[in-house]
C-alpha cells in the first residue's frame, strides 16, 4: 500500500481518530481484514459479520503490529472510527489508486471472469510489475484490499468485477477507474437474481459506461448481447473472439488429442501459433479477452503467444488436472459451476477420455448444483444431464438433492439407465461411491457451485495418494 498517515488516513475516509498518540503514525502495511494476517504497519478493517465481529479483534490485530484499526464504533486501540466501513474502505482504495496513478484493468462477465484474470495477469506480468485480484475477491471488500496492495511500483492493478445487481459495477469502476474494461460474455450465472439476460447484460455493461474517452472497451465478438455495449461507451472499442471482425482474432481454433485448445492468434500488429496448457474449450475465449488486453497495453503478438501457451493456473479448483500414481486423473473445477461452465468442463472431460483411446479409462462427472438459477433452474440442470449422455461420459454422479435428481433426470430421459449415472445425497456418499469403483485410466470432473462443497470430493480422492504433477501449472 502507499504510505499514509493516520491523519491523512482519517481525512480520507471521513473518520474521527480515537486513542491515537501519534496521527502522524504511517501505515506501511497491508489493509487487511482478518486479524491473522496483520503485519508491522498494517491497517485492520474491522467488519462485523453474520457470525465474526472484527472489532473483537481489535487488541489482538494491534498487539501483532497493526498501526490501527478502521472500525465503527471504538475499540479501546488506536482507530479511526466512520459510519460505514466498506465505504471507508473503497474510498481509501480510490485515494490510494489516484496517487500511485497506475494502469488499471477492470474485467466482468458471467462466466470465465477469474480465469481470465489470470491469463491476463500472467501476460502483464512480463510487461512489467502488476497486481491482480486473488482468487474471485470482486466485490465491494475483496476490490479495495486488491488495490490498496498495490505499490508505487506497480504498473498494471488488474481488477475482477462482479455483480449482484444493478449498479453495483458501476459503485466499483467508481472506486477504481479502469482505462481498460474488458466484457468477457453475458450468461446465465445469477439468471435468479436479474430475471432476465437482457438485465444481466445492463448490469455488466456499466463496465464501459465511466471508461475515459482516451480509454479501451474490450468486448467479445462473438456474443450479440456484449457486442451491443460499444454504443454505451464514449472510449475506442476493441473486439475479441473468433468473429472475422474482430481486432483480436482466434483462427484454425482446434484441441489437441488430451483437450488443450490451440489456435493461430491475430492481432492488428500480427499473427502467431498459440498451444495452451489449460483444458477445456472456453479458454480459448478466455485466451483472446487477455491478448486483446496485452495488446492494447503494448506487448507484442509474439510475446502474447509465448505468454499464453505457459500459462496455468492461478486460483485454485478451476480444472485443476491431477494424475495420481495410480493413473486416475482429478480434474477439480469445484469453485463455481453455472450452464456455460459446465457444459465447457463436459466437453473438457470428453475430450481428455477420447485422448486416451479405447484402452483407456471410464470418465466420470461428478456434478452437483448450479445456483441461482431461478426459474430456469431445472431445465438447466436437466439439459446438462442430457449432454453428459450425448458426449458419451461414461458415468454421471449426481451429488445433492433437488437439483441432482434433474441432472439425473436428464441423463435418464437422454437414454442413461443402468449404471451409467446414479444419484447420491452428499460429497461423502461420492467419496465412497468413487474409491470403491474406480480404476487405473480413469478420468474424475468434479464440478458445482461453490455452496455445494464439492471441492471435499476431489480432495478425498487425492488424500493419501502418490499424486502425479497439476497439470497447467
């Protein structure tokens, strides 16, 4: 973070110093928010959750070094104390991003957002110093702390915005001004909480809408609704995708035999051959949205190329490839599932079993719940089961309740009976299920939203195991 005095710090943020000897104290430490993580010169955030309160840790954040605490009400140690701490927080992290004047990338989307970023990142990072969004922290908290970490050295802040509602895209560009915004598509991930995909799209496109006139709107080609933004911006419009208009350009798109996408990467200043190390088709979008970025912010199409065809993965349980010594394969896309992610992992998965021909192993998905889905909820789920069926996934494991049963449904009403998927109630009824029945050559998605825990299931079945090497790391 630049440093600032607690005085400085207070006038920010509208916020009257309590038990302070010494405004002129700097903070020259990370702004955190869990007392765990407190390091000389650190400033805590004290929130006051649904079943954590902050301010209880209060003493303890600065007995371990923290120069105060950013509270609401006191605390009995050094702090500044305001009425609103997530607006005092945003309002810290623009007055730190207007001093440091870095370049700053802000993405959104329904899907793809975080692996994008790290593509992205991955790219910058040969550019010059940049900080990057750590997993999916994109709301009103996870944002400031990404940009109150930035230095005087960093050069690119790249910036993952999400959304729950109107208007609150636009609250973030607010905080911290892009020059670049980048749309990746539009959905339909939290269908339940917009109502419609035309909501969603008006919702994202506030991306653009504060973008400067000297700035860039990155949008996808290849989606109608995304396409459409470029009459919402007043900045220079950048297209990506596989569209023939598209500045950023994807041709001869393919996948290799064990599914990795590969393709000839166009740019206005030329064209190179890109291979990646990730899985899965929808990372070849993914893939144009950060060259059309690096582009834009000066790097070469080569180095673009170069940069992508060694990028891995960055957070964690999103197609994370793992082979154990027994020659079972985990692929963990555990952290959030909605219909365009999973349908990408089913063909993801198909594809790694055909690399292995007729003498390799069985696939399996592992699927649970997609949520906020609202209303469309159970045709989803039900479509889902059906295309598992038609690429041929050799076993459907439905984990859950309600939303399991349709994916099951689906499967059974495609023309899976038998064996060949089955519904079971919890992660750990899973766990049984698989170590009970696979075998040597197999290859195991797990996938759902982040509330269904998932994750535990691809974790049980690598405890304990002679694991081979993450692929696209």
């Amino acid at each position: 973070m630049i440093t600032l005095s607690l005085a400085e710090i207070a006038e920010i943020v509208d916020g009257q110093p309590h038990d302070i000897p010494d405004p002129a104290v700097t903070v020259t430490g990370p702004v955190v928010i869990d007392s765990r993580e407190v390091a000389p010169g650190s400033l805590f955030a004290a929130f006051a959750g649904e079943r954590v309160d902050g301010h209880d840790y209060a003493q303890r954040a600065v007995e371990a070094g923290a120069a105060a605490v950013l509270a609401a009400r006191p605390v009995g140690v050094p702090a500044i104390v305001v009425d609103d701490v997530v607006g005092a927080l945003g309002a810290l992290a623009r007055a730190a991003v207007e001093r440091l004047g870095t370049s700053v990338v802000a993405l959104t989307g329904s899907a793809g957002k975080t692996s994008t970023k790290d593509l992205i990142a991955q790219l910058l990072q040969r550019h010059g110093p940049t900080v990057w969004t750590p997993g999916s922290l994109n709301n009103e908290i996870g944002l400031p702390l990404t940009a109150l970490s930035a230095t005087a050295e960093t050069e690119h802040l790249v910036l993952e915005m999400g959304a729950r509602g109107i208007g609150h895209i636009r609250y973030l560009t607010e905080l911290t001004p892009p020059r670049i915004g980048l749309v990746l598509n539009v959905g339909s991930a939290h269908l339940g909480e917009f109502g419609s995909r035309e909501a969603i799209a008006q919702a994202k496109g506030e991306m653009v809408e504060g973008l400067p006139e000297d700035g860039c709107a990155v949008l996808n080609a290849d989606d109608p609704l995304v396409r459409a933004m470029a009459s919402r911006t007043k900045a220079r419009v950048l297209l990506f995708g596989e569209a023939p208009e598209a500045d950023v350009r994807g041709e001869k798109v393919r996948m290799t035999p064990d599914g990795r996408p590969a393709f000839e990467l166009h740019t206005p200043t030329g064209c190179s051959d890109v291979t990646m190390r990730l899985y899965g088709e929808h990372h070849v979008s993914n893939a144009l949205a950060a060259a059309a970025v690096a582009h834009e912010l000066g790097m070469s199409v080569t180095e673009i190329a170069d940069a992508l065809s060694e990028a891995g993965t960055l957070s964690r349980w999103r197609m994370e490839v793992t082979e154990r010594g027994d020659g079972v394969t985990v692929v963990n896309d555990a952290y959030n599932a909605n219909p365009e992610s999973m349908r990408a992992a089913l063909r993801a998965l198909a594809a790694m079993g055909q690399a292995r021909g007729a003498d390799g192993g069985r696939t399996w998905a592992v699927l649970g719940q997609m949520a906020e889905l609202g209303d469309a909820s159970l045709a989803e789920h039900d479509a889902v089961g059906r295309l598992a069926v038609r690429l041929n996934v050799s076993k459907l494991v439905a984990v859950g309740g309600t939303e399991a049963s349709w994916l099951q449904l689906g499967a059974y009403n495609e023309g899976s009976w038998g064996e060949e998927s089955v519904h079971v109630s919890d992660a750990q009824a899973a766990v049984d299920l698989l170590r009970s029945e696979l075998r040597p050559g197999d290859v195991v998605l797990v996938k759902a939203s982040r509330s269904v825990g998932l994750e535990k299931v691809a974790q049980a079945l690598l405890e304990n195991s002679t694991e081979g090497e993450v692929a696209g790391r």
